[in-house]
C-alpha cells in the first residue's frame, strides 16, 4: 500500500513533531498499514519510511550496506540538497561528524574520544555532576513553588557537565546554549535567529550556515589554544588528534566539536524535561518512583523512550537488497524513524503509557550498532544522578500551564514545561 499524501506529509512536518499526537497518529497508521513504504512529499525525493523496531534495527545492523555519507544522513529537500553540493564541493552535508561518516573512517574519528565516554571513565565525574545536579536543584528551590521546569533547570543542568567535559568556560554556556537551539530549531520561530517561519530554502541555510560559522569562529580560537597550551579536556583531545596518523582536518574537527557541544547536552536535555511533564501527568509513577528510588533507573530508559529526542536518521542503500520483503535499490534512502519504532505494539506493551518500572524496554532512541550514541552513558548518568538528587526533595509537582514542544523533524523535544511543585 502507497503511504498517503497526508501520512507522508505528517512524517515531514516540523509541527506535526511539536503536536504528538499527529505525528504518533500518523506512525501508527504507518506501522499497520505500511510499515516499510514510499513516502512522496512534494519538494523531496521519494525515500522510504522505516516504521518498525525490528526493521530499524535491521537497518543500523547493517553498516556497509546502509550508508550515512552517501546521502544528507537528515532529511532535506532537493533544492537543500541541490545548494549544499554546490556549496560543499559535491557533499551533501554541512558538517563531517560521526553522524555523516561511514567507515574506515567512522571507527577511527569515533575512537579519538571513545575513552571519554566510557563507564569506567565516567566513574570519575560522578561526584563533580552531583555537585552540579544539586546546585541546579537549589535553584528551583529558590524559585519557590513555580518555575519552567525545562528553561530552568532541563536546559541548563545537562549543558553545564559537557561544557566543562569539552572545557567550554561557564561563562560562554549562553551563547552555546543558544546555537544549539538555533541549530536544532531553524524549524521554529519562536528559537531560530530570524524569529519567523522559514519558507525558503536558500534562507534557511543561510540561517544554518550562519549558526554553524559561529560555532567554528569559536572553537577555531579554542583549537589554537590547546595546542599551545593542552588540558585535561575534550577539546585538547579533538585539536591534538589525530586519524590515519594525520592531525584532523578542519571541517572535521569543527564538526567534531560542534556534534559534542550541541548533542552532548540537548538530548539529555529534550528527555529530562520530557520526564518531568511525564510525572506531572502521572501523578502514580511519580509516587512509585518516590517511594521506591531503586527505580530511577528504569525510569530514565522509559524517559529515553517516552521523549525519543533524535526524531529520525536517514540511510543509504549502497546496493540493491531486500528488508521485510521489499525491494530496496542501491542508492534508495530510507527514514528511520525513532519515535515509531519506539512506540511500537510488537516490542512495547501498552507502548502510549508511561511506566516507570517497564522492563525489558529495548528503545531504540540511542540507536544501534556501529552508530549508538558515543554519549549515551553521559546522558544516563546525568538523568540518574538529577533525578536521585530531585525526588527524594520533590514533594508533590503538577502542571502549571500548557507545556509546548518544539518546531522540528530532526532533534527536538519540550520547549517548555510549566510546573507548581513543593520541595523541602
């Protein structure tokens, strides 16, 4: 069955993934009638939206087979596509990280930093993050019994830890904190730089391109430092690398920091808030937890999965195969689609309900395979420790007004989660 116009069109819109419940509506639609099929939207090349759990998994196992170079590895219109080429020398992307590279080269970009991002290595910033949880909670206590949960404390908490990581001073969180949202939010009105909807193509780059200058200005002058003068840091790491016995080149580098100082601390920020406004609503799994700390943990992995902040990845077939029974050609692109695979009925019992006990819960919101998220341990430490430093101080928490969510398709998540709490 071909998907509809107006299913494919739900898969696309950036305000469909800012109202849930049509972009959740349209996936299950998808998963039922047309788990694997071609979307054709007006202004984009067909490609195929990959719906379910086990054929998304299928898709990450399958590195050479599926490409993330190939092809824009986000979904972008022809004219986008067409601009970026003739800007990028023939690439289709801005930025060369480990999210548009396949290997030889992913292996070794990924394990210039992957130490970093090891538990055992991780074991060592504990306490320092606790530190850093309380003082945030403290603050929200000096709100009194109001704040915007997400604007005070999901943003901010989560940027400061990879900040100091990368070796970012506290004083510049800021302006990160905003370029990231630009980055992420060229969608939205309301967190892009020009403050209106975007229409046009060449506008919106522009506003991309401009974004991604400014973080390469800044740590361009932070590369130099380091290699005068190197720290105990991440980005020492990144300037004095180097892959295939070479210093890293300077898209890749920049790309490298920009990817560790943007998804280093949004995702986590997306689920953390998206966790709150989960309990605000389900006044029981917010008791449970309360009562029983032991469950924090599952609680971040149902959090992972409930908010899925990393919407969708794009592959590309580099031969001809086939998946689920579908013919795929070589050069195909295909949509994997989180938050469906995440939602999905043959993995997830009762997968719209927010269980803070759910066990076993195989998100597939990190990805999977060579490309899991080179983070993910970061971002589970950071929510475990917020959330034993929080709970056993939150006495009660309610929504105070309409959370909204943000404009875009690719990373996005709550905008903003206006609570009434009590704390001691």
């Amino acid at each position: 069955m071909a998907i509809p116009a107006d299913i494919a069109f739900d898969v696309v819109d950036p305000k469909a993934y800012a109202d849930w419940k049509r972009s959740h509506e349209a996936f299950a639609w998808l998963r039922k009638n047309a788990p694997l099929d071609v979307a054709e939207v007006e202004g984009f090349d067909p490609f195929w939206v990959v719906s379910r759990h086990a054929d998304i998994l299928n898709v990450e196992r399958q590195n050479d087979l599926f490409h993330n170079e190939d092809r824009s590895a986000t979904l972008t219109t022809i004219d986008a596509d067409k601009r970026v080429r003739e800007m990028m020398g023939g690439s289709p992307n801005i930025l060369r990280s480990l999210v548009q590279m396949d290997n030889p080269d992913h292996m070794q970009y990924r394990r210039l930093t992957q130490s970093w991002f090891m538990p055992q290595n991780l074991r060592g910033l504990e306490d320092r993050i606790r530190e850093i949880a309380r003082g945030f909670i403290d603050k929200m206590a000096a709100k009194g019994t109001e704040c915007d949960f997400a604007r005070d404390v999901a943003f901010l908490y989560p940027l400061h830890v990879i900040m100091e990581v990368l070796g970012v001073p506290a004083a510049d969180e800021p302006r990160m904190l905003k370029l990231t949202q630009e980055l992420f939010g060229t969608q939205d009105p309301d967190v892009n730089r020009t403050g209106k909807e975007m229409q046009d193509t060449g506008e919106t780059l522009n506003m991309i391109n401009a974004t991604v200058l400014d973080f390469m200005t800044y740590f361009s002058a932070m590369t130099e430092d380091r290699r005068k003068n190197p720290r105990d840091d991440l980005a020492s790491v990144i300037a004095n690398g180097a892959v295939h016995g070479q210093p890293l080149g300077h898209l890749e580098a920049m790309s490298y920091y920009i990817i560790a100082a943007t998804a280093g601390h949004d995702t986590t920020s997306n689920t953390t808030a998206g966790a709150l406004w989960a309990l605000a609503e389900n006044p029981d799994q917010f008791r449970k937890v309360k009562d029983d700390l032991s469950l924090i943990p599952s609680m971040v992995e149902e959090s992972i999965r409930w908010e899925t902040p990393v919407k969708h990845f794009m592959r590309t077939a580099t031969a001809d195969t086939e998946l689920s029974g579908k013919v795929i050609r070589k050069n195909d692109w295909l949509f994997l689609s989180y938050p469906s695979g995440n939602r999905d009925e043959a993995v997830f019992e009762d997968p719209y309900a927010f269980k803070a006990d759910r066990s076993p819960n195989k998100h597939v919101a990190f990805g999977y395979g060579a490309h899991v998220c080179l983070g993910q341990h970061l971002g589970r430490m950071e929510m475990r420790i917020l959330w034993e430093e929080l709970l056993p101080r939150l006495q009660s928490v309610e929504l105070n007004g309409k959370p909204t969510r943000t404009q875009a398709n690719f990373v996005s998540g709550p905008k903003a989660v206006p609570i009434r709490f009590k704390m001691n």
